[in-house]
C-alpha cells in the first residue's frame, strides 16, 4: 500500500510563509514490508514522529533550506519531489508525506538526517538517528525471533517448526581443553561452562574477545547458538550487546569482494541497516560465525594487507582476517563455532582468546533430553530405560546428533508397536542411520572421493584398535591418505598443541564405539580394486580378530558385536543407501561356525551344549535374521547365565533369540537381577498404553515368560534362583505354566517369593494345561497363609512328583497339616516330598502318619533339619508298619530323643532297603546377593566372565543340578 499524497486545503496551501509551522496531521503510510521480513520503520511510527518534532523547531528558513536540497538527491529506487511541487508545501506533516511517497520511508529518514547535517542542525541529526537505531534495535530483535527461535529437524512433519527453549538441553562445555578419549562427560562442574557463563570475565578478571566454540559434527555447536540468541532476546544474556550478527559460513560467496557491513547486512531484513551509528559503538557488537571451518580459508595475511575500513571491500579472508586480527573494529567481539579442524591455524591469527569445547550429553542431560524429545513421560521412561540398558547407544548417545537418531528411531517402533519388547532395530542399524544423518553435512563435492577415504578411514581404526591406540599423529593422516579436511572433521577431532611445538596435530575419533565401529567395518567392506594392497597392510581375517576376542581380548567385545550387525541384510541396505558402502557377505560363514563351536570348550563331556553368556544373544540379536539365529542356537539345547542384570535391552535381545530356539530344553538364571530404571510417576495416556506399562511394571520377569512361551515351544526345565522375583512375575509364571505343557520342571529359590506369589503359581498348576512334574520352592517366605492354596493344587494335580519347599521357614506345622489335606487327595500321585529346615515340630507329625497311611507312592520324605520331639518317635514306628514304596528317608538324627533313636534302629533292622540320613543340600546366594536384589540393584558378574564374555557362568552351575543319590 503506498502513502496517498495529501490534498492540500486551498486556504492552508495559501497561508502567508510568515504563519509559524505547527504540527499537522500525516497522512496514510505506504507499507513495506513483505512476508518472512519485517517491515521497515514507517512514517507513523516513533521515528517520523522524532523527524515532525524536528522539522517544527526550524525556523521559517532553515524549513526552506531543507526543502531546497530535497531535489538535489538522486534517490536508488525512488523518485524526486517536483521543485514546484515542494514550492507549495508549507507544512512538516505535508512535507513528511511526500517524502515518503517519493523516497520510501527507510531512505526519507536517512535523508533527512544528512540534510540536517548539511544545513548544521547535527542535534537533530542525532535526534532522528537515535530514534532510528533504537526503533531498528526493537526490529532486529523481532527478526531474531523468527530466524532463531524456532526451527525445523529432518524428521518434522511439513511445515512443523520445533521451539529452541522446549527442545534445547544443557550441554557439558569444557573450558580449556578437550577430550580425545570418547570418556563420557560428568554433570556440570566448577571447570564447565554454560551459555550464561560463555561471556563472562575468566579468573584474571579479562572479558575475552574471540571465543571459540570446539565441537565435532552433531554435538550441538548450532543449537548452543540458538541457544544463545534466544537468552539474548529474552534478556538474560549478552546484554552488553545491542546488536548480535550471525554470519552461516556455508553461505558465504568466495567470489564477491565484502565488507564488514556487507556481512552484517547479510544477518539484517532485506539486507538493510543503519550500518554508520551501529558500528559507531563496537564494543556493544558480537559476531558469530557458525560453520567456520567451512570457510577453508589459509588464515595468513601480511598486516599491511588487512582493512581498517568497516565499509571497504576485499576478499572475503582479508575482511574476516581483519575482524580476527581486530584491525577493524577492535573493540567488537566475536564468537566463532567450528569442528575441531584447522584449530592450530585459527590459533595463529588470534590473542587473548577463549577456547570451549562441547563434551556432550552428561548422563542427566541424556535422560533429560529424552523427556524433552517425547513429551509424554511415559514413553521418554521407556525410551530412555531401553537405550540406558545398551551400554554401546547409551556411551554414543553423549552426542547429541545420536540421541536425537535414537529418539528418532524408537519414536517410530513406538507409534507402530506401543512398547518395545519387539523392537527389530539395533545398535548397528542405529549407528549407520546417525552416519547416514552426519553424510548430509559432507561438501557434496566429496561423495566422489568418499568410498577411498571410507576405506583408508577404516584401516586407521582397525589399526588403532589392535594396538590399544586412541590418538593418531598428524603424520599418519597424511600417510594414510586421509588428509581431507571437508572428510576428515566428520569423523575425527583435531587436537591442537601448544603454540612453538613441532609434533604437528593429533587426531581421534569422535568417540571410541565409532572407531569400534568403523574397525568392524574394516573386516566386512568390499574392497574396491584401486584399494587392495593398501587393505593388506592389516589382515582382514576375521577368524583371527574372533578368536583373539575369545580367548585374551575382552575389549574387542563392542568390535565383535558390530561385525555380526554390520552383515545383516538390513544393515547391508542401510550402508549402501545411507552411505554408500557396499558389505560383503563373505564373513558370515566364519560367523556362524564360531558362535556354533565357541561354547564346547566350556561344557563338560557328554553333556548338553549350553549357552553361559549373554555376548552370544546380543550377537545374534545385532545379525536379526532368524535363519541365521537358528543355526546357531540349534546346535545348543540350554541356557546359563549367573549374576547378569537384565536390562531391557538384554531383554530385548534374549526374547528375540529364544522366540527363534526350538530346540530350547533348558534355562537358568542365578543371581540374575531383571533391572527396572527409576520411572516418573506421571501416568501413561491411553489404556492400552497403560495397562501394558503397569504389567510390564509389576513384572519385570513377564518379557522372558511370553517369550519362553511362544508358539512352537518345548521349554522343559525353568530354574530361576535368587532372581528376586516379584508377586507380578509369580503371575506370569503362572500363566507359562498353564500354557506350556512342556514345561516339566519348575525351580524357584528365592527369598523374595511370599505367599501371594505362591497362589498366583497355584492359580497354573490348577489348569489342565499344566503338566509339572517337580516344583521346587526352596529359600522362601511363604507361611501356612498359603498352604490352603497348595493342598488344593496339590489335590488337582495328577502329573506332580516331586514337591520341594526346603529352607521355608515360615511354613511350621499347620502348613504341614494343610498340605497333608491336599495329598490325601487320590488323584495326587507324589513321590518326592522336601521339608528340611522348615522350622517343624512334633505337632505335624500325626498329620504325616495318618496321610503315609493313605499314600502308596511316595519314595523320598525329607524332614532334615528338624526338632519333631516325640512326633518323631511316632513317625517312625508308624514306618515300621508301613507297606509303601518309601525308599529313603531324610532326619537329623543328632536332634532325636532316646525313643525315637530306639525306634530308628528298629526301623533300619526291619527294613535294610530304607536309606535314612541328612538330605539338605545348601545352596545359599552370593554373599549380599539379597540385599542387592532387594532393591533390584546390579549383581556382580559371575566368576567365569573374565574370560567368557560380560557375564559368564561356571560350568560346574550352568549344568543341571546333579543328582540327589540318596532320592
């Protein structure tokens, strides 16, 4: 809309020159601005208000001097006013919109202020001028706003723009110096900083001007920018700055000559700015460059080269040399954020500057940023517990470009699946989608030259790996070939030395499981023809790198575990469309031969092949392809773990093996923990949602019993000792064992287990799809509460034999007698039946000799351990007149009385055959083990696992118990 040009009252236009000029109305504005910028001030706003206040305190001939220079200038888009016309405009207001309409408002405001500098009113030049900047101030800011406070990620939906100060977490910044160790970076300390602090006087008290912001690709160098710009907005940072110019390297043209007001004018709307009062205060100016690696420039100069001119132009390098080197504007600040390349040149143009380097996510900040990500808190707990439960993503995920592929990916089998139990992506595919993600951030003139660096990128950290080696010297880079900086800075950081030494630069991968990563790559991708004597230097022998990792090298587990994810087929997909990597299938055979022999070393002769580590299920897990996981596990018929916390993601990843183990017999878990992150409270939305999350709450154990119970089953021994199990995971015990008819042998010792937990097992041996044969509940709490429950189990079960509720204390004698209620039932066919150290008495007694008086199939009683006082005189001469089929009988002798010794001997001269003696057989947990699982903290790894994986079993306990000789 442009300004209209007043019609003039005939009687105003004619009023004699001598009548004072008084303020008048304005006439309509001619709006400038255009969607995505601001518009510039108007002729209504503050600053043609300022400029009427002037143009009234002229006197009558000042007014006419102004006027008369107006035609003089030759305007760039605009149009002169007519000399005839400004003959007959008497009145500022008049005078304002006809300025406006002819020049614009932006340029009528500049020439009026050169105007009244050209007639000597410099005043009210001022005047103008500071209403200017200080309306421009307001509108830069709200420019800001909309260039910096919201953005869009990869994975947005259209036109989705995501808010800085919702997503935005605290990052570790280190000052000084930084990591080359791929360490992991604790919470904030007194040596960190933050963005409140990053402009703050260092120690000594001195305001750097050049800070320098480290950081590889994906650590979050952008969004700290943001970060910074939307606290400067909201006030609480930087506010010693009026202006702050952000300058994106990658946008920058080689070609053109610039200046340092071209460069800010590039950060201005519509690339206009009252450049001249702006940088008439430097000191309140800071300039940041993002990206400034991107640059490539060969940061030397001879001083006399460089400008001290804001408005003159030269070469790009020389104008931002000049603004380094503070040749021009000296008292301005600048922020540069850049990869860790080319620190030691950049270092050589600049004094007095700060270095900072972002370290990442600290653990805190990982959860929290997942919290942030999701937004339901229900879901960022599962999340967040599934990728804390994989110690390799949960290591990676200090970067942030990680967690947010992560999120990304678990967001997606979340929306699909609601849970995750069933997730199919693993550590590796995660790892190459991340790649994937950090290739967009390649020059795209470096794809030609990608797949030769990848190779040679690869033999570096093979290399490093085998030898212990983290840091690589400048020299080995140039010798391997990788001296690429546009390549190199996405995967290496670069680690500047002292100013005067001569060792050059070292290098180290962004973090140590890339490195692993990459030198797993080593052994599976194909060697492109102009590569092959330079692969050959290392060996690609992966029999070789599988058998050092067997026998000696516990380090190379996270090497391993990639090289078997890297040769899954999705995988294969993954690298070739998402980094151009072509994998080789040769591998796979020296893969699966060694998961199927690696195990026979460790089982005794004659003895079923067992599974004794979880490495094999996180390997297997990490290839995905189920055809290859049954030739593995086919050759194995059990599974032994001892002293393993199973987070979820070992859940994730032993669920998914056993679904595809038909010829699974037997499991048992020793001092197993099944481990449960701390959750928020905050109910989950949804009640599907829901109910699943409080079932998988209640029961940690639920996953592994779906799973044992999955079609196509033959699961025949569980044994599950000192697990702490839950009343929940009682439940779901339960259930395998109404479901599974396989299932023969249920052992459970654990002192966690109390009498709800026993009646939800009772609720499945009631069904009659339960067909167990031995139940063993040793170490418990259940009390006589419960009994009732059992004895009705017991009554309805015709496959039981063997029943085993040894070292339960609380069950004393009226369990006993409600139990004997139970075993009198006819269809009970109980051969074996344990009660050493239940704290019996004589008082339970007579409630045995009337049930032994009905039972003629019983073979084994135990009552070791135990005081029975008369009852046990009573019980044995009852034996005497016995016809059953009891063949060995477990008592303490040391305890009976002198008539319960004469009746013992009686006994033994009557009946040869009966074997009587002390039956317990102890088995106690690892010293602490209960206190530990009590609170469902990790249990230490078992003794084998030094040298068989992360937690190894013994094969004196992976076997099955051995035979009771006496029963």
């Amino acid at each position: 809309m442009r300004l209209c040009r007043p019609q003039e009252d005939g009687e105003q236009g004619r009023r004699a020159e001598s009548a004072p000029i008084r303020r008048g109305g304005l006439g309509p504005r001619r709006g400038t601005g255009c969607q995505g910028d601001f518009p510039y001030p108007t002729m209504e706003g503050k600053e043609s208000t300022t400029l009427l206040e002037a143009l009234e305190s002229l006197t009558l001939e000042d007014f006419q001097a102004f006027k008369k220079k107006l035609p003089q200038d030759d305007i760039k888009g605009g149009q002169n006013i007519r000399r005839d016309e400004l003959e007959k405009v008497t009145h500022p207001s008049t005078l304002i919109s006809y300025m406006g309409n002819s020049y614009g408002e932006g340029a009528a405001m500049d020439i009026a202020i050169r105007l009244f500098e050209e007639i000597n009113q410099r005043d009210l030049a001022e005047k103008i001028l500071d209403e200017k900047v200080k309306e421009y101030k307001q509108k830069y800011r709200e420019h800001v706003a909309r260039e910096f406070l919201r953005y869009e990620e990869l994975n947005s939906c259209l036109g989705e723009n995501l808010s800085v100060s919702d997503r935005y977490t605290n990052l570790t910044i280190a000052r000084g110096s930084w990591n080359q160790h791929g360490d992991e970076p604790g919470d904030v300390s007194s040596d960190s900083v933050t963005t409140q602090t990053l402009f703050e006087p260092s120690k000594d008290s001195q305001v750097p001007r050049v800070t320098v912001l480290v950081g590889a690709t994906g650590m979050g160098k952008t969004m700290t920018i943001r970060k910074v710009m939307m606290e400067w907005l909201e006030g609480t940072l930087c506010t010693q700055f009026d202006f702050i110019f952000c300058i994106d390297c990658k946008e920058l043209s080689f070609s053109k000559a610039v200046s340092v007001v071209d460069l800010i004018s590039k950060c201005c709307p519509q690339q206009r700015t009252p450049a001249g009062r702006i940088l008439s205060d430097p000191e309140k100016i800071l300039f940041i460059f993002d990206s400034f690696e991107a640059l490539g420039l060969p940061l030397a100069r001879p001083k006399d080269q460089l400008s001290t001119d804001p408005t003159e132009a030269k070469p790009l390098e020389t104008t931002l040399l000049s603004l380094l080197k503070r040749t021009i504007l000296p008292e301005s600040s600048v922020f540069i954020a850049m990869r860790p390349t080319a620190l030691q040149s950049l270092g050589q143009c600049l004094e007095g500057e700060r270095y900072v380097e972002i370290q990442g996510f600290s653990p805190a900040a990982r959860e929290e940023y997942f919290h942030r990500y999701f937004g339901n808190d229900s879901k960022a707990d599962l999340a967040f517990r599934f990728t804390r439960g994989n110690a390799v993503l949960y290591s990676l995920c200090v970067i942030p470009a990680m967690s947010w592929t992560v999120c990304t990916i678990l967001e997606q089998e979340l929306y699909k699946k609601n849970q995750l139990l069933a997730c199919s992506k693993t550590t590796t595919q995660m790892i190459v989608f991340y790649l994937s993600w950090l290739m967009k951030h390649r020059d795209s003139n470096a794809w030609q030259n990608l797949q030769q660096f990848l190779h040679k990128l690869c033999i570096l950290a093979a290399d490093g790996i085998w030898k212990h080696k983290v840091l690589f010297e400048e020299k080995e880079i140039e010798d391997r070939g990788l001296n690429q900086p546009e390549l190199l800075s996405l995967f290496l950081n670069e680690k500047g030395l002292e100013k005067g030494t001569d060792h050059g630069n070292v290098y180290s991968f962004s973090h140590l499981h890339l490195q692993e990563f990459f030198a797993a790559m080593f052994y599976v991708l194909e060697d492109r023809e102009e590569m092959v004597d330079d692969s050959r230097i290392l060996a690609k022998d992966v029999n070789a790198l599988l058998e050092t990792y067997h026998t000696s090298r516990m380090d190379l587990n996270v090497t391993v575990q990639l090289l078997f994810g890297l040769v899954s087929p999705t995988s294969v997909e993954y690298a070739d469309k998402g980094i151009g990597c072509r994998i080789s299938s040769r591998p796979r055979g020296d893969l699966l031969r060694w998961l199927q022999t690696r195990h026979r070393d460790l089982c005794h002769r004659h003895e079923a092949m067992m599974v004794e580590d979880l490495d094999t299920f996180h390997f297997l897990f990490e290839i995905n392809e189920k055809s290859f996981v049954q030739s593995v596990l086919g050759c194995f018929t059990g599974m032994a773990l001892q002293g393993a916390k199973l987070t979820l993601y070992d859940q994730v990843a032993l669920c998914f093996c056993i679904k595809q183990w038909v010829g699974l017999l037997s499991v048992t878990l020793r001092s197993c923990s099944f481990h449960q992150q701390h959750r928020r409270q905050e109910p989950a939305k949804g009640l599907a949602w829901q109910s699943w999350q409080q079932e998988e709450l209640h029961s940690p154990l639920r996953p592994l019993c779906q799973a044992l119970g999955y079609p196509g089953s033959s699961l025949q021994s569980l044994r599950l000792r000192w697990c702490g199990l839950t009343e929940g995971d009682a439940e779901a015990l339960g259930t395998l064992l109404a479901t599974l008819p396989s299932l023969v042998h249920l052992e459970l010792g654990d002192g966690a287990l109390a009498d709800d937990g026993v009646r939800m097992l009772c609720t499945g041996l009631r069904q009659p799809g339960c067909h167990l044969r031995v139940l063993r509940l040793r170490y418990t709490h259940l009390t006589s509460a419960c009994c009732q429950d059992l004895a009705v189990a017991l009554g309805t079960s015709t496959c039981l034999e063997e029943l085993d509720l040894s070292f339960s204390a609380g069950l004393r004698d009226d369990g006993v007698k409600l139990l004997c209620e139970g075993l009198q039932h006819s269809g009970c066919q109980l051969q074996t039946l344990r009660l050493g150290s239940c704290s019996l008495t004589g008082a339970c007694c007579q409630a045995l000799v009337a049930w032994l008086g009905h039972n003629h199939s019983l073979k084994c009683l135990d009552l070791s351990d135990t005081e029975l006082g008369a009852g046990a005189a009573l019980l044995l001469r009852q034996l005497h007149h016995h016809s059953s089929t009891l063949q060995t009988l477990g008592l303490s002798t040391s305890t009976l009385s002198k008539d319960a010794l004469q009746e013992l001997a009686a006994l033994r001269e009557m009946k040869p055959s009966l074997k009587i003696a002390d039956l317990l057989e102890h088995e106690a947990p690892e010293t602490g083990a209960m206190e530990r699982l009590t609170f469902q903290r990790s249990v230490r790894a078992g003794r084998g696992a030094a040298v068989r994986g992360r937690k190894g079993l013994p094969p004196s306990l992976a076997a099955p118990p051995h035979s009771r000789s006496l029963c």
